[in-house]
C-alpha cells in the first residue's frame, strides 16, 4: 500500500521507481466547497478529483467522474491539489516469467 498525500496548494512530484507500478485505488479531498468554489485535484495535469459546485442561483455547475482503478507507470508524476488530498495505491514489482 502507498498513500501520497499533497498539502493545500501544493505541487508534489513522487517517482515510482523502475520496473514498478502503481494502481489508483481512490482519491479523497479534504474539505466541503463553497457555494462558488470547487475544490479539485490533478495528476499530470489532468483532473482525478472535482467538486460538484453550485453558482450565485444554486444551479449545479460542474462534477467530474474518472473510472478507478488506474494505472501509474514507472517515472516522475506530479499532484496538485488547492485542499488536502490523497491517492490511496497499491504499487506492484513487475517481474517477467
């Protein structure tokens, strides 16, 4: 098991080192938006986390879903979150036959 835990407004690079993988299990964000704000989490740029949010009238704005688990490869990644956030892993050794 391998947890990363990236600090509010944060910019965290983890490696996974060669010849291993990490397969993402789950995310969690700590923290309840506001009624115009969401809170959100990146991996290599790309959306793992996003608010349901409501605008200024209480209309539903935005939410995202991504499909878990997935898989990390060997190499640097980088997390961002502007909350405390955390990928929950399991890293796997690759091994041939």
């Amino acid at each position: 098991m391998r947890n990363i835990t990236c600090e509010s407004n944060q910019t965290l690079d983890f490696e996974i080192d060669e010849g291993h993988i990490l397969k993402v299990l789950n995310v969690s964000h700590e923290g309840a938006p506001v009624s115009t704000f969401a809170y959100h989490t990146l991996l290599n740029n790309e959306h793992i986390y996003y608010t349901r949010y409501y605008d200024g009238s209480g209309a539903n704005v935005s939410q995202l879903d991504v499909n878990f688990p997935f898989y990390l490869a060997e190499g640097i990644h980088t997390l961002y979150a502007n909350g405390i956030s955390t990928i929950y892993c399991l890293e796997f050794k690759l091994t041939t036959p």
